[in-house]
C-alpha cells in the first residue's frame, strides 16, 4: 500500500509541492538515509529541485514532525519517514549501517524513566551499537586471510 503523501502533507498544514512529494517519496524507500543521500536521491528523479530546497523540506518535514531526525553519537544527521512509534536504532560501528529496533516490550516502556525529575517524557532514544553482519562477515574472512598468509 503507497501511503497518501498528499493526506500526509495536509496533516500538518503543508503545501502539497513536487520537492516535497519527492522527498517523502525518497526517505520511504530508504529510510536512515543523510541529506546528501536524498538530495541525490530526489535530483535523480527532479533535477531541477535545488539543494536548499531539498534542506527546507527536510526542515519542513522535521519540525512538524512527519520525518524524524536521528543523528547516533558522531554519526552524519539521518532521516526516516517513520515515525510515532518510540522505535529505536542499532548502528554498526564499522560501515554506519542503522537498522530499525522495536521497542523491548510492553506499551511503551523505554518511556518510563527510573526518575524523570519532575520532566513530561514523550520520547526515549535508545542506541544499540555493533557490528552489522556484512562487516563481521568481511572481519572474518580479513582474519582468515590473514592468518593463512602467516602460515
């Protein structure tokens, strides 16, 4: 099912435009992806939609909150179409790989903090970091590369 872009934009009292279509279009189909990433992805489709269009929309898109920004600790900003669910992220530490992790269990209990100091918590971020299958993959066979030369 293709979600309603236009229904979307509506939503949060947002023109519907080419630019912005073309950008949830994009951040749909690859979520996690950084700005670079979707100004290609958009300009490969709309060539004349310039860069700082495609920054306004994300900011756009961000501050009514139908993107979400994610930026893991000294990782580039990324951006993802879904929303509203308390997801989380677990980042690989060697090629930056970020994939898409359900919250534990229950409803919503990442949001109940061991104390919240007097704060309203509406949103928890949890980060998990490792290595994606791809690279530990690659590490085992550089290892065994490796050990095979030292024979």
């Amino acid at each position: 099912m293709t979600p309603d872009f236009e229904t979307q934009l509506r939503a949060v009292s947002l023109r519907v435009t080419r630019p912005r279509l073309a950008v949830l279009a994009a951040l749909r189909d690859h979520p996690h992806v950084d700005t670079d990433t979707v100004i290609a992805l958009v300009r490969a489709e709309h060539p004349a939609i310039s860069h700082q269009t495609v920054y306004d929309v994300l900011r756009a898109f961000t501050g009514t909150g139908l993107i979400r920004r994610i930026q893991p600790a000294g990782a580039t900003a990324r951006y993802e179409a879904r929303v509203g669910d308390n997801h989380h992220h677990v980042v690989c530490r060697s090629c930056g790989a970020i994939a898409d992790v359900e919250c534990a269990v229950g409803h919503a209990p990442c949001l109940t903090a061991s104390d919240d100091h007097g704060f309203t918590v509406d949103e928890a971020e949890v980060v998990y970091w490792g290595t994606c299958p791809d690279c530990a993959t690659a590490r085992l066979a550089q290892g065994s590369a490796s050990s095979e030369g030292n024979k």
